[in-house]
C-alpha cells in the first residue's frame, strides 16, 4: 500500500499541491482532501500501480543510484518512508528531501508498506548489477 500525506500551506493554491503529488504517484490511487481547513492532501494506492510513474521519472532523469541509496536508508521494517520536494514535484521531477526545514513549503510524505521493501527498491530503481551495465 502506498499513502502520501502533504501538508497544504496557506499561501498555496490545494488544486496545485494535488497536482505536484500526482504528477509523483497516479495510477491506482485514491486523491483526497481533508477540509479546507485541515491542509491535507492525501493519496492512498496500491504499491506497483501507483508508483509507476515514479519509477518512470526515476529511470527518465537517471537518478536510480541516488534514488536506491535514498529509499534504502528509508526502510522501516516493512515500510519505506521518503519525503520529495513539493516544487519538484510539481515540475513531474523526483528531488528528495528531508522531513523537516528543507523546503519553505514542506514536503511531501511518503508511505509504502510492502512485504519485501528490497524487491521494491530493486523494482524502482534498478539493481546494483544493472547500474554497472550501463
């Protein structure tokens, strides 16, 4: 299962903040938004459908070796917890960040809780092997 929570500032437009997380996860997800007042844009998926498109940017901006040593350094049991940059995001970029102080407009969070979080990682980024191929 993938779950995305991004906090919505009050200088930013929701519509947008929905769009940098979609432009990251779509596919087989569930986009919501708490109240206006709450600030939250949530997105809930299954794991290799909704990430897909992550995967795909990943693999077209040629960062899977920053991105393995990221999501690697993230696992948590059986989760892997990241954070991207929301402007980034926006752009259809994947730019990691940390959890907190690094944007002015926070991050994006997300969640992915699978069984085996290295057969993820090895799915979205490539293996080691691979990289040496190329």
């Amino acid at each position: 299962m993938v779950h995305s929570e991004t906090e919505v500032r009050p200088t930013e437009d929701p519509e947008k903040v929905k769009k940098a997380v979609t432009n990251i996860l779509r596919g087989e997800v569930e986009v919501r938004q708490l109240d206006e007042w709450s600030g939250k844009v949530i997105i809930k998926g299954k794991n290799q459908p909704a990430l897909e498109r992550f995967r795909m940017i990943i693999q077209r901006d040629r960062i899977r070796a920053a991105a393995r040593s990221v999501l690697r350094r993230s696992v948590e049991g059986t989760r892997i917890v990241f954070y991207l940059n929301k402007q980034a995001a926006y752009a259809s970029h994947v730019s990691f960040s940390a959890p907190e102080g690094e944007s002015p407009l926070g991050p994006i969070q997300v969640v992915v809780e699978t069984e085996n979080p290295d057969e993820l990682i090895d799915w979205l980024a490539g293996q080691r092997e691979e990289r040496r191929k190329e």
